[in-house]
C-alpha cells in the first residue's frame, strides 16, 4: 500500500505523541538513599597498625584459588603493583620527602590496602544489566554470579574505586573481585586477610560494631596505651600499644553512600589513592536520571522523533509517491 511522506510523518510523530501521553509526566525526585543491613558485615582497616608484610594478600590469594602475578620477569615471589584478575588484595604504598616518620603525611610513608569496599548503595549492582553483581540480602556483602554475566563490563565503568577486573586473557572471562571470603563464612569462618593480619590492622565484624571500635580509636589521645582487637571485632584477643594521631573521621562511614568498609589513618585519604565522595551514592544519582528520562517515556519519544527526522531527510519522493 502506498503511502505519502506527509502521511508517513503525521503517523510517526502521532505515535510518539500518543505514547509520550500515555504516562502523564510527574515530577522525578531523587531516590531514596538505601540504608546499612541491620546485619551487615564488613572490615575495619587500620592503616596506622599496618605493618606492610602483605600477609592479607598472601592468604586471599591462598584461600581464594588465585595464581601469583609476575610483574617483574625476573622475581620469583607474587609481585602484583596493582588490582587485576589475578589479584583482589593489594598492599600499597604512600612515600612523602625523605620518607622516615610512619604515618606522617610530610616527609613520611603509610600504607592502604585497596579491595572491593563492598558498598551499601553499590553502582556495580545498579549498573549491571543482569543482576550479575548483587548484594546479600544479609550480609550486604556484593557477590559476583558468573553464570549471568555478558561481559558487559558496565561495572567496572560505574565502580568509582576501580576495583572489578576483567579476565582478559581468558577463553572464558568473568569479573573478579573480592567477596569477602564469602565461601569461608558459609562455614562459619571468616575473611582470611583478617584470620592471617598480625597486628589487627585488618578487623572483621559487623559493621555497627565495627563503627563502634572506630568511633572509639578516634576518642583517644595520641599516645595513650590501648587494647586492639585482633583478626575479629569480638575475638578477646588483643594487642596492647599507643594511639596514633588519627585523622579525626572514618573513611567508608557516610562516603559515596558508605561501604562496608571502614578506614582509618593519620594520612589524608586523598593521598592514599581513595576518591573524594560525597554522601549520596553514584547509584542513586545515575538511577534518578534514568527515572527522569524515562518518566512520561520522554527519551523514547526523543529517540523516536530523532528516526522519523532520519527517514525524512533520506527519503526521496522516488522511494514515497
């Protein structure tokens, strides 16, 4: 059946119209920030306690299956200088000056240990199309389903730590990150950087007693002798020393949403290679954009308008009588 290019237009534009009309446009709010599982676990990192020893590192690769990494063709030990598929905990380091002072921002050198954060409003999860990336309904802690994922690889974009790393080598990738030693605490176990830190430096537990150890570090003086938990936040065993000089906030507490874990340090967290964030999470400002383009189905109608000018201009009368 023929049919003209006016008539043609007039149908296109007419089902954008009636579409767009079908939801009555309404204001779009931001949404709602999602709040800490009553149960939530996590880890509380003290990058004053840390010793750099890397013995985390060499029990999650242990217990998690994963190969050493060679960065150096002449090393024979794990030598990983970044995250990769090979590596889901690293030790690095801060250098300042002369490098001398422990802790000390000038002139001095501190450790991070950089891994998943485990976020309490992740923008892996709410960018994953598949639902790949979840978070425990429990735990809170963000696991991984290989058997769903595209390798899309959208979580990797949306994570603002840059912690999810892509198998590229492999004839059948997947996206690796730390979950926490989740297979562990099925039995009743614990993460192994924790179980293996020999200072406390790594603590696991739940996250309000977590913040409830944190909160009491920052309380006390510098150099006042104190009890450190060591590998779990209600283990009973301690080691006894001095308070550092804490920087006076608890990294993970409230940034990007908070996570589910916690840092503390006498260094800026700036320094140290951790993003500045605000409150809100990633997640729920990229979401209340999507909602807001989608609302009244404006971005359809946008896209659909954007076609119709397409075949207008590359229409000829000879192709529409």
């Amino acid at each position: 059946m023929a049919i003209s290019r006016r008539s043609f237009l007039k149908l296109a534009a007419g089902a954008g119209l009636a579409a767009g009309a079908s939801l009555a446009p309404a204001p779009v709010g931001a949404r709602p920030p999602v709040p800490r599982l009553p149960e939530a676990v996590g880890i509380l990192y003290d990058a004053t306690l840390c010793i750099g020893c890397k013995a985390c590192m060499s029990a999650c690769k242990e217990f998690n299956g994963l190969p050493p990494e060679h960065t150096d063709p002449r090393a024979i030990w794990d030598d990983p200088l970044d995250l990769s598929p090979k590596t889901v905990n690293i030790v690095k380091l801060y250098t300042h000056g002369s490098g001398l002072a422990k802790d000390r921002e000038v002139d001095g050198y501190a450790y991070i240990r950089r891994f998943c954060m485990h976020c309490v409003d992740p923008a892996c999860t709410s960018a994953c199309p598949v639902g790949a990336l979840y978070k425990d309904a429990r735990t809170g802690i963000v696991k991984y389903n290989p058997d769903v994922c595209i390798g899309c690889r959208y979580c990797q974009i949306a994570c603002p730590y840059n912690i999810p790393k892509f198998q590229w080598d492999s004839p059948f990738p997947r996206i690796v990150k730390c979950q926490m030693c989740d297979h562990l605490q099925a039995r009743g176990s614990f993460p192994a950087c924790c179980r293996f830190c020999p200072t406390g430096a790594s603590l696991f537990g739940e996250v309000r007693e977590l913040l409830r150890e944190a909160r009491r570090r920052l309380a006390l003086k510098e150099g006042e002798p104190t009890w450190f938990p060591l590998r779990r936040v209600d283990s009973g065993s301690h080691t006894y020393r001095a308070a550092p000089a804490y920087l006076p906030y608890i990294y993970g507490e409230k940034d990007g949403g908070g996570t589910q874990v916690l840092m503390l340090s006498s260094v800026p967290f700036a320094k140290l290679g951790l993003p500045a964030l605000g409150e809100d999470s990633i997640a729920s400002h990229s979401e209340t954009v999507y909602h807001a383009l989608y609302k009244g189905m404006l971005l359809p109608y946008l896209v659909l308008s954007g076609l119709v000018y397409l075949v207008y201009r590359n229409t000829t009368k000879k192709d529409l009588p």
